[in-house]
C-alpha cells in the first residue's frame, strides 16, 4: 500500500505524522469544492419502486389478471347480447372491482410494512470531528471529503474508510464488516497484504472500542467498503416466492381447464347444438363459450388467499415478527435450509464471564449444569482479588450511572466490557471504586508484552500501593512466583503449574477466551508513598508478581437459540452457520446450541488414530470449512458439504456467503439467511427468505431482507416457520374447500347447453356463492389450529432436498434459458420475459416436458393432483349431484314436472322472460333450491376439509370459534339473499322455498363426511428422531440471576 505521505499529496491535505494534533488539515474552501464535485459521504439509497407501479404490480399478478380477463369477458358478452346478457353489465364491473381491491389490501400490507421499517432505520445524522485549516471542528458525516482529517476515539463510528497515521491504543470493531468478534488493532504500520487485514485501515461503520487515533479519509460514500457490500446487495435478486409461483401454477392450470372447457364446448356448440340457427349460431355458441369460461374462475379465491396472509402476518407482528412481503409468511415454513449468521444472531456480540478459577477452586458465574465448577459466591476466596482487577485493571467504563447497571451501556473492547458488567453486578459500590482506589499508572495492553497494568493507590498491610495486571495466561504464568491460595500468596509449584494447565485447557477446549489476573502488594520500603512510576524509568515491578486466577469469557448464545435450533433440526430443516469468526470458536458455539452433535473428520481421525485421507466421507456428518478453501472448492467438493447434515463456514467474507446461499439454491434448497451486519446483507437480499435483526441489525441488512425480528430473538424464527407452515397447510384446506364448488356451477351450465335442461342457476347466484357465504366461510381457516400439538414441527419439509431431488432440479436447469454474458463487463443479464415465454412456449411441445410435469416426487405443492381430484371429480361431482336432484324434486313437487318434461319446456322457451309468472316461480323456486344446497352441502365439506391426517370428528372440529362465527353470517347472508323481500328481482330468487327440500342436500352433505372417512387418509411423513439434541433451556443472561451473595469492597484501615 502506499505511504501515508504520497496519499496526503495526492489528496492535497497537510499532516503531521509525529504530532498529529498540529495537523493542518484540508482548507474549507477545498473542502467545500470537493462535497459540490463528489457528492456527499453517504450511500446511495436503494431504488424505490414508485407507489403507482407498486400498486400496478399488485394487479397484475396472475390470478387478479385472470379476474380482470373475466370481467372483460362479461362484457364482449354484453356486446353481443345486450338484451340477454344485461346482468353483465354488474358482473363485469364486480369481478374486475373485486381484482382492483385484492390488488389494494396487498398494496395497504406491503406499504405499511414499509413505513415501519422505515422507523427503525437510523434517520440521526451521524456525526464526526476533523481537522480544517488548523482546527478541530464537529461537523455532519455527510460532509467529509477525500482528504478530510478526522479524529476518532473510543465509542465513535468511523464516519469513511480511513488511513491511520497516528493512534494511541487504538481498537476497533469490525463484527458488521466481517463477523469478526475480537477488536482489530489499528497501528499507522502495516504489515498485511490484504486491505481488509491492513492494520492502518478504519472502515465506514466500524467501531472505535479503544484508544483514538487520527485518520485521512481516502473513500467516502458508495466508494467504501460499506458501500460495496451494499452494492452487492443491490445487484442480488430473489425472485418469486415458492408461494407466488405455485399460486402462478394454480392459475395457469384454472385457465388452461377454463380455456380448453371453453374451445371443446364452443366446437360442441357450434356444430351439434346451435348447427340450425344459421347466422346466429356464432354469437350463441360465443355466448355459452365465454359463460363457461366464467364459471371456471374461482372469483373469490384471491382474496380469500390475501386475507389468509394478511392475517397470518399480523399475527406474527405480535410475535416481534415484521413481514415485508405478504408471501414471506409461507415462505419461512417451506424452507430446507437456514444459514444463519453468528455474531449477534446465535450470539449476544457481548463477552460474557462464564468460568473464574481462583484459589485451585472452579466457580461457574452462570447456574447450569453445562459449566463446570461450583456457584458463584462473591465472598469465596480470590474472587473479591479478581473483581478488584475486573474492575480497576480496564480502560472499560459505563456511559453513565444514573440508571440500573443493566440499563447501562458500556464503552469499551468486548473482552473488557464483559469484565466490567461481571464486575459491577457483584460489587455493591462500583461506581466509587475509580475514586475509592484511584489509578497513578498504567501500560496499555500491546501486541508485544500481550498483557495490560495499573497501579493504585489501595492501601493493604505493607504499603500503599497496588500493582494490578491481567492479560495472556501464557505470559502472566511467567511473570508470577507466587499464587494465591486461601488469600494468602504462596509459592507457585509445579504441582499448580500443572492444576493452572488443566483448568487452561479445559476453559480453551470450550471456545472461551482466557485471561490470567495477577496481582502484587507494593510495600512501602521500596515504593514510598510519594514515589511517582515512569514508564522510561521503569520503576514499576514486571517480575514475581502473585498469581490470582483464570477467567473465562464467550460470546454466550441467545436465549432460546440452543432449542429454536433444536426444533428446526427436527422440523427437517438444515440449519448451517455462515459466520467470519475463527472456525473453532465457531465449532465450539455450534456444539452448545444443538448446530453440531457429530463428530468432523479431524475428530474421526484422532479417534481412530490415523490420518484424515484415511477417513471415508461416510463415516463423518459433520464440517467445519475455513472460508479460504471456498473459492478452490469444486461442484464434487459442495455436493459433498451439502450432504452432511452439520454444516460451519468460517472465516467467510460477504461474496462468500453470496455463493454459498446461490449453491445451495441450485441445489434445489428453499434458503432462509439470518444476519444483522452489513457483511449479511448481500446473501439476506438473495436468499428466498432473508431475516434481518431489527436492534442489532445495520440499515443495509434491514433494506435487504423480507422479514425483520422485532426483538432479535432467535427463536422467533421457529415460531414463523410453524406459522409458516401452518398457513400453507390452512391455505391448501381453504382452496380445497373453495374450489370444490366450481363443479355444481360449472356442470349445469353445460348441461343447459347441451342437454336443455332449465338452468338450475344464474351468473348472480354464482357470483354470491363465491363472494358470499364462501367468503365468510373460507377466511375462518386462517384461524385453524394445528392438527397436532406437535404434528407441523415434525413432518419434513413440503419439498424435500434428496439425491433423487437434486438430479431432477439439474436435468430441468440444463434446459433453462441461459442468461446472456455482457462481453466487456462480464455480467450476466437475465433473458427477457418474452425470451423466458418463447423457450417455456416450445418445451410445451417436447415430450421432455410432459414426462417431468407428471413425474413422481416427494413435493407437497399448493395444489396437488389429489386436491384437484377431490374438488373437480369426488366431492365436487357429489355436490353437483346432489343439487341437481333438489333442483328437480323441486319442479316436480312444486310444479309437477318430471326432468323429460322440464327439458322440453325449456327447449319450447317456456322459462324464459315473457312466459307465464308461474313458470318464472317455479324456476325461481328451484333455482333457490338449488343455491342453498350448495350452500349446505359446502358446510359439510367444510369440516371434511378442515383434516388432513385425522378423521373429521372430535373437539378439534370446534376448536375454531371463528368457523361457527362464519358460518352463522354465512347462512344469514345466503338466507338473507333467498327470503329478503326486495332481493328476488335482483338475484332472481323466491321467498317462497320450502325448508323441507334442504334435506336432501343436508343428507348429502352426511355422506360427505362419511366419504371423508372412509377415503384413505395419506400417512404424513414424519422425521426421524435426532439423537443427542439438547432441548434444556438456555439462560436469558447471567446478569438476571440473582448470585448468592454481592459483597461491596472498601478500602482497608
């Protein structure tokens, strides 16, 4: 890298290296010039769709076009028959209404989802401090320039990417960057290649922890590190939703069945039915074309399907849930692979005192019985010595001490944070201790000596001052000639050498951070009470210091996460740890929240005691990879990580966890990403659900991912997943139900084509059925329960990821439309949709096609071959039925009409307007019927839907209050249209039906159920039992516990 001196003449900025604070510094004027040419230091928002083109993407999705086709339809209808066809004029405008408010009620969700999200964006400008013409002055982040001078110490965000050139002590947190947890040490000597390793570097967001330091700004805005992981994330696209597309499936299957139904019967029409009309046959058979078409389409459907997600999402926003897009609701439930960050996702990003070893006694600061050692007690021997270090040997302090400490924020380095809480929740006087026993020297912890020290004064038995010290157990072991056993300084053996090696390795092997404490008694014949320490004098002790003990800190797991993991794994969903930390510290967290329980290949190995080549790929289920191997790694080499249930990427950077999200998409996976950083953002926007942290989380991660965790609570993940599944599963029952009555409106109107029976009911009717009672009815299933307690988190994943799977999706991608690879820049640009349309277009005729359309699979989609069988041939062709015979038992016993005599009438024109108002009665009569006992038989169909993996009996069946509040309003409605005085001109009903006829529906409807019963039941698959899963509950944090006892320290006499 260049030299500090050639980049402060190329910026044309005067600095002064030795002394810093002389610096001079860019001149306003130049500065000024500067913001006008490069734009302000800030990152270029994201693209915003505008509110019109986002409320017109809502209306052009398939199913509201489809409704919108329909619509239009009915109106060509009205153009060729006004006379005939005049109740179009309503039924066109209702079904291209009904398009236009389903379209709103997604737009309302997706608009008030933004506008939360928006407040929990950092909207405070941030702010920072730079050298100009000589001065030190605050100014607007936004406003730094290249070549700025900017002066930062410990709490504050580096505002650009700078070059350091003078610091004292200086760390920095780069966990948003990279996932690193440990704080990096910045130094204006640089021994590292790699500018993300360069120690003389400080990039935009990151955290000054320690120290302070001046930097030259050589990237500001979009040009930062900061910026270009932005930038990747904004040229990442997830596509469609499993949801969308099925639902986009669905619809192509509705309007293939409708128009096929619709060219076969219009063929029918034209050359046997209406072959004697001459002129006229064209418009009639268009007519009837165009009304069967109609009939086909379900007009209640999508916005029974929108409210069921809508309501799902706002059940999980009181779960801290936000859900940006309404189809991300299913979506968490259909995923097979969950690659979740670590830092401040699995982890608090907060150190955190487990283990104190001190006296050759083991103290465990948290209860439980995954720590070893004894509780804590304050008042135990060495623990009051090694509080005082925590407390006193830091550069660690809280932001203010007006509030309770667990209100408090701390400013500091991680490893000395956590100290500084450990210590101030047992130490009843902290916050006087500074003043009790105040600091009169100190060296700062370095790289070189690897340990930190300071001298009080506290005053003991032989003198007035304290020499504390804390830092690498290795080098305080050395410095040391005695220990402190029982509060007494003996001399160190090799018997507590041996005791100190022990307890090293065993805090090491958990993935702990160590460090020693030690301390020493300066007596007062060698350090009298006036003497003052120097660091060029050295007249401090670094030898024969009294060793105190060990401690131990991690970066504890979140509450909940160990069994959130747990239930994932048994839900059948992989879950992999794509973090930036060191793989073991990686491994070792994984293995206390259920992530890894097998052993790696390394572990076989030493097991067996040979060499890892000698270990087969079988015999091991878990991998660790160093994120240095990925870009090496060959197809064969991810084939075989993705077939190991327990996976860890380490040391990863944001490209990194780019392509291991897109390899595990080509793989077939449904890809959930969790994450809070910046170095997330790329993989949270590609991924099919990313899952952002809504405190914890950076803007970027936040503006990238579909669904946010109001609460960072990990488990809120499992929570959505079984809410994720359960919507599918309601969903799938609620169009099962809906669909079914299609068959009952669809089969009369061809049978009053062809065969000329009356018509048994009208397009109003129709158009009631489905925005009516069915309506009501279907949106209760939004509020089913489960139908087991525990049945959703144990079935597999509605579209499992096997070997056969994995084939399958590689055959049908080596077909897929290439993306076209721009010559200069290398990028690949996705084939326009007309291209995508042409190439789908042509493999409709290849018999490739066909075979894996009706391929075996272990999917479960939306709509299935035996949902489709029971709406359109089983339960749909029983409803048709039974309304048919109570449509002519009722013309015969009210009109004494056989079926051959009512199609003769009707080929005679006797139904139609200018007949004789008995027969209109009569017809009216019928047709009332007819409406109502799809109504009732619907009702039994309803229940016969509601189970899937049990039969249709017992409490569950009434578990669902709202079922029974919508079928009261229902039945009221379909009661209302038939009897309401005033409503049979419009819907062409009579308030003269007879109850007595509804019982051949509701007989009907028991043989419905009685069908449910005996049909086989389809055995769901469920998981096997994953052996060695830990389900004990993580603690909330230590910092909640009450310790057995809290001892405050005052000074001796």
């Amino acid at each position: 890298m260049f030299p500090i001196e050639e980049i402060a003449a190329r910026h044309g900025v005067s600095i002064d290296a030795h002394k810093a604070a002389n610096s001079k510094g860019l001149d306003p004027s130049v500065a000024a010039q500067r913001l006008i040419e490069n734009g302000p230091n800030i990152l270029s928002p994201p693209k915003q769709m505008s509110p019109f083109m986002k409320f017109f993407h809502c209306l052009t999705s398939l199913f509201n076009l489809l409704l919108i086709l329909s619509g239009v339809l009915n109106y060509i209808l009205l153009a060729i028959d006004p006379t005939g066809n005049k109740v179009n004029t309503y039924l066109g405008a209702i079904l291209i209404a009904v398009a236009f408010i389903n379209a709103a009620i997604e737009f309302y969700q997706a608009q008030k989802s933004a506008a939360v999200l928006q407040s929990f964006l950092n909207l405070m400008p941030q702010k920072c401090y730079v050298v100009r013409d000589g001065k030190s002055i605050q100014i607007t982040a936004a406003d730094l320039v290249l070549g700025d001078v900017v002066f930062a110490r410990m709490g504050d965000k580096i505002p650009a990417d700078i070059m350091i050139y003078a610091c004292t002590d200086m760390k920095v947190d780069n966990s948003s960057l990279t996932g690193e947890t440990d704080p990096q040490d910045r130094n204006p000597i640089n021994d590292h290649k790699n500018p993300l390793e360069a120690r003389n570097l400080a990039f935009n967001g990151s955290l000054v922890v320690n120290g302070e330091g001046y930097g030259l700004v050589i990237r500001t805005g979009d040009n930062t590190v900061l910026g270009q992981i932005a930038g990747l994330t904004a040229g990442e696209d997830s596509g469609k939703s499993p949801l969308t597309r099925e639902i986009d499936d669905f619809v192509k299957i509705i309007a293939s069945i409708a128009i096929s139904t619709a060219i076969v019967f219009f063929l029918i029409g034209y050359f046997a039915v209406h072959s004697d009309q001459g002129g006229s046959r064209i418009s009639s058979t268009l007519n009837f074309a165009i009304g069967v078409f109609v009939a086909w389409v379900p007009e209640g459907l999508p916005a029974t399907v929108t409210m069921l997600l809508t309501i799902a999402a706002k059940r999980m926003a009181t779960q801290n849930v936000l859900v940006k897009d309404l189809t991300g609701v299913e979506t968490l439930g259909a995923i097979t692979l969950l690659a979740t960050d670590k830092t401040g996702t699995l982890t608090r990003n907060q150190m955190t005192v487990t283990n104190i070893w001190s006296s050759n006694n083991m103290y465990s600061a948290f209860r439980s019985a995954a720590n070893a050692g004894s509780p804590f007690d304050a008042s135990s021997p060495g623990i009051p010595e090694v509080l005082s270090i925590a407390s006193l040997c830091s550069r660690a302090k809280f932001d203010r001490t007006d509030v309770p400490i667990a209100e408090r924020q701390v400013l500091g380095d991680a490893t000395e944070s956590g100290l500084t809480r450990f210590a101030a929740a047992n130490i009843g006087n902290f916050d006087q201790l500074t003043d009790l026993y105040p600091k009169v020297f100190e060296v700062p912890f370095n790289s070189e000596n690897k340990w930190a020290m300071t001298i009080h004064r506290k005053e003991h038995a032989n003198g007035t001052f304290t020499l504390l010290m804390k830092g690498a157990p290795e080098r305080i072991l050395r410095l040391c000639s005695t220990i402190l056993i029982d509060n007494k300084a003996v001399p160190l053996t090799a018997e507590h050498s041996k005791a100190y090696d022990n307890m090293y390795a065993l805090m090491a092997s958990k993935g702990h951070r160590v460090l020693a404490f030690a301390q020493l008694l300066l007596p007062s014949s060698q350090y009298a009470d006036d003497i003052v320490f120097d660091k060029e004098k050295k007249n401090y002790p670094t030898t024969d210091l009294c060793f105190v003990g060990l401690v131990s800190l991690e970066d504890p797991p979140k509450h909940g996460v160990r069994e959130a993991i747990g239930r994932c794994r048994s839900a059948g969903i992989r879950v992999m740890m794509v973090t930036g930390d060191h793989p073991l510290t990686a491994e070792a967290i994984g293995r206390k929240i259920n992530l890894v329980l097998s052993d790696t290949k390394e572990m076989v190995a030493k097991h067996r005691g040979c060499s890892i080549d000698e270990v087969g790929d079988d015999e091991y289920n878990a991998v660790v990879i160093h994120g240095e191997q990925i870009d090496s790694m060959t197809d064969r080499d991810w084939d075989l990580i993705f077939s190991k249930p327990e996976i860890i990427f380490a040391r990863t950077s944001p490209k990194h966890k780019l392509q291991i999200v897109k390899r595990a998409q080509a793989m077939g996976h449904i890809v959930g990403v969790t994450g809070d950083g910046v170095n997330d953002s790329p993989a949270l926007k590609k991924a099919d659900l990313g899952i952002a942290m809504n405190i914890s989380g950076s803007d970027v991660s936040k503006e990238a991912a579909a669904m946010i965790l109001l609460d960072d609570n990990f488990a809120s993940t499992v929570r959505g997943i079984e809410e994720g599944r359960l919507i599918f599963t309601n969903l799938k029952k609620s169009i099962q139900y809906t669909i079914t009555h299609s068959m009952p409106e669809v089969i009369p109107n061809l049978l009053y084509v062809i065969a000329s029976i009356p018509l048994p009911i009208n397009a109003m009717l129709i158009l009631v059925i489905d925005l009516g009672f069915e309506l009501l009815i279907s949106l209760t299933f939004a509020w089913d329960q489960p139908e087991t307690s525990t049945g959703l988190m144990k079935l597999t994943p509605r579209k499992p990821v096997t070997p056969a799977s994995i084939e399958r999706k590689r055959r049908m991608d080596s077909r897929a439309l290439s993306p076209i690879v721009d010559p200069e820049s290398g990028e690949e640009i996705a084939p326009s949709g007309w291209s995508r349309f042409q190439h789908e277009f042509k493999s409709m005729f290849t018999g490739v096609y066909w075979r894996e359309k009706f391929e075996h699979t272990d999917e479960e989609v939306l709509v299935d071959g035996g949902l489709l069988s029971w709406a359109y041939l089983e339960v749909g062709m029983i409803e048709t039925v039974g309304a048919l015979v109570t449509f002519f038992v009722v013309l015969y016993k009210e009109g004494g009409l056989t079926p051959a005599m009512a199609v003769q009438m009707q080929k005679d024109n006797a139904f139609s307007s200018t007949s004789p108002q008995e027969n209109l009665d009569l017809l009216a009569k019928a047709q009332s019927s007819f409406y109502l006992s799809i109504m009732i038989m619907q009702l039994f169909n309803l229940f016969a839907c509601k189970c899937r993996y049990r039969l249709p009996f017992g409490l569950y069946m009434f578990q669902n209050v709202r079922t029974f509040v919508g079928i009261f309003f229902g039945v009221g409605l379909a009661f209302f249209i038939v009897y309401c005085p005033g409503l049979d001109v419009v819907f062409g009903t009579s308030r003269d039906t007879a109850f007595v006829y509804l019982l051949i529906p509701f007989a009907f409807g028991v043989f419905i159920i009685f069908y449910a019963t005996m049909r086989t039941l389809r055995p769901a698959a469920m998981n096997d039992e994953i052996i060695g899963l830990n389900m004990v509950p993580t603690m909330k944090t230590m910092f909640s516990r009450t310790f057995s006892r809290t001892k405050s320290m005052q000074p001796t006499n």
